[in-house]
C-alpha cells in the first residue's frame, strides 16, 4: 500500500471520522472524532469540540496549570471541504478555491439532463394518468399536481444521488481498510456494487494509491474530492505505459450497462467526468488525513471511469490530458460569466423622456 493510502488507513484504523475544513453545519457535526490526543502539553486523550479543536482543560494529575489544548484544528478538522456555497476553504492559508464540480454545473450544459427529465415527466404523467384526471377537474386540483410531477424529477436524481453516495463510501472503506457502516453493508440493493467493484479490483489487479482525497490547485483557484488514484499492471499493459503509472479514478452508478443515450453517448457515463479528472490530474497538491498538505505525483493523461451496475461493471478510458483541462478552463471563464457578469450584461428597460421627445421632433 502506498504511503499516501496507507497514511489514510492508519488513521481511520485508530477510529478517526471525516471531518470538515470550516465551522460546520448542524448535520454535519458528528463529522469529528468525540475524543483525541491533545496537541497542547497533556499529550492525553481529550473531548472534541464542535469546531474541531480542543479547548482549555484540566492537566495531568499533579500539574498547576491547566493544558491550553492550543485550540488547533485536529486531523481532518484541516482538510479543505466543499462548502454550500461550492467553496473549499483552505484552513491553514484561508484560500477559497471554488469546487471542480461546481465549475462544471455551473459553466456547461447539461443537454442530457432536459432530455432526461422531459422523458421521466412524461413516464410519471402516463403511470398516474387516472390521478391527473381527477385533478383536473378543480384549479387547486390542476396546480397540486403540477407541483408535484414537476418534482419527479428531482425525486429520481435524489434516490439515485443516495445510491450513489451509498455506494462510494462502500468503496471507500474497502480502499482504506475501514469497516463499512452496518446499515450499507446490510443492504441489498447495494452488495452487488461491492461485489462488482471487488472483481474489478481482482481483475485489473488494482493497487490503489489515494482514495476520497482532496487535491488542489492554488494559482489556478479549485479544488476537488477525486475519487481514487491507482497503479494497475494490466491495464498499464493494455496501454502500453510503464507499470508504475499511476491513473485517475472515477466511479459512476447511474445509466445502465451498456447502454447508449439519444447521442451516442454511454447511459451514466459521460463526457464531463474527462474534463473532471483533468482537473484532479493538473492538481498539484493533496491532503492527507492528518491535515499535511502534500505534493502529488504525476498521473497519466488518460484516466479510468468504472461504471457500476448491480448487474455488473465496464471500465471505459478517459481522455483527461492538457487538451480536456483547457476545455476545463474554458467553462470554468462560462461559469465565472454566468454567477457574476451575466447579472449585469442587461439594463433597464428604456423609456423616452420629454426631452428625448422634444429634441426627436
């Protein structure tokens, strides 16, 4: 195991939590371990606060002054996270880089999606004709139920954002060596994306060197959450490389198997996770789990997408190169107009004056 997975494993093997990179919301405090050792001078095992540090506490038996507890963040507590807002911020220097995902949401189109939501519309219309009829017949009636199929869509992007999120953190634990929470091993829907990805693994012979990490790119403003790097002899073989190259990974659990959208594209694998990973490999920089920052080594300009189905899985290559990250920073200038410049590009609406007026005749 590589000295970047094996940092993340060691940790987690001690019982540490992900953690956040700001004040955290609400739902998100359990993100922080309960308890850990205290930097300050006590050295002993000491309660988290909701902020990830320790605070002033009681010292060693014997000792006349308390322990500061420097009021440090602890482990993860430093890892930039991705904000609300689509920011991670850097702990340590207080940088705002904005998220790769959020670029790519906001700076290009998403074609498919309206095509996709049209057609999902249309299905739930169809399967609840009756209850359409019935509601039409009263104008409350009418709008109760346009609101609601309005929001089927968002209903399916959620479930399959749940199985998504279910099924990366499976991955996670499996990469890293830490026990999978109960309730996702528990479920069936889920065993067979384990199943598939743990035959991937045998198949490739994969060796992973990072999993979930925080990589990014200072001079160029982003970072982002990559899904995995891997060294994998086979494939390096099927591409001809050196057995040492180490590749980006990115796992995608939506579409189907082998399937093709009105484009020719392949159903839940699409163009954009190229672009993706180009960011991640042009990233200099990654966190380990204890909050060190750390340069990252090269990658190869071609990256692998693992397409998991409960059905079973295809591992597609990806071109991720300097030729898809200056795409990259091309939305990113479309996504920069649209959250800024596009507010003011027009103005109010003009109207003549009596001057104007006058001066016309």
């Amino acid at each position: 195991m590589s000295r970047l997975a094996a940092a993340a494993a060691e940790d987690l093997a001690e019982g540490l939590a992900d953690g956040a990179d700001e004040w955290p919301e609400p739902e998100d405090l359990a993100a922080f371990p309960e308890v850990y050792l205290c930097p300050g001078e006590c050295k002993n095992l000491q309660k988290v606060n909701k902020g990830g540090t320790i605070r002033k506490h009681k010292a060693n038996k014997g000792d006349v002054l308390p322990c500061t507890g420097s009021g440090a963040p602890i482990l993860t507590a430093r890892i930039p996270r991705r904000s609300k807002a689509g920011f991670y911020k850097d702990h340590v220097t207080g940088a705002m880089l904005r998220s790769v995902t959020t670029i790519l949401n906001q700076g290009s189109a998403h074609e498919a999606l309206v095509f996709w939501a049209a057609k999902v519309t249309a299905e739930t219309a169809m399967d609840n004709v009756i209850d359409m009829l019935a509601a039409s017949r009263t104008e409350e009636g009418r709008a109760e139920f346009i609101k609601w199929l309005k929001q089927e869509p968002n209903r399916r992007k959620d479930e399959r954002a749940d199985v998504g999120s279910a099924v990366h953190k499976l991955v996670e634990c499996k990469i890293l060596g830490e026990p999978a929470p109960v309730r996702l091993l528990a479920n069936p829907t889920l065993s067979p994306y384990l199943e598939h990805f743990n035959r991937w693994v045998d198949e490739w012979e994969i060796d992973f060197e990072a999993s979930e990490m925080v990589v990014a790119h200072y001079e160029d403003e982003y970072a982002g959450t990559l899904d995995y790097l891997f060294r994998s002899r086979r494939l390096a073989r099927k591409l001809r490389v050196p057995p040492d190259t180490i590749f980006p990974g990115d796992t995608k659990t939506g579409g189907t198997l082998n399937g093709q959208t009105y484009d020719g594209n392949v159903h839940g694998v699409y163009p954009e996770a190229g672009l993706q990973m180009s960011a991640y490999r042009k990233a200099p920089w990654g966190w380990l789990r204890d909050g060190e920052r750390i340069p990252l080594p090269p990658r190869h300009d071609v990256g692998m997408i693992l397409h998991l189905r409960p059905e079973g899985y295809n591992l597609y290559p990806a071109r991720c190169g300097d030729d898809m990250y200056e795409v990259f920073q091309s939305i990113r200038r479309v996504a920069e107009f649209n959250t800024g410049l596009a507010k003011n590009v027009i103005g109010e609406a003009l109207t003549l004056d009596d001057e104007t007026v006058e001066e016309a005749a």
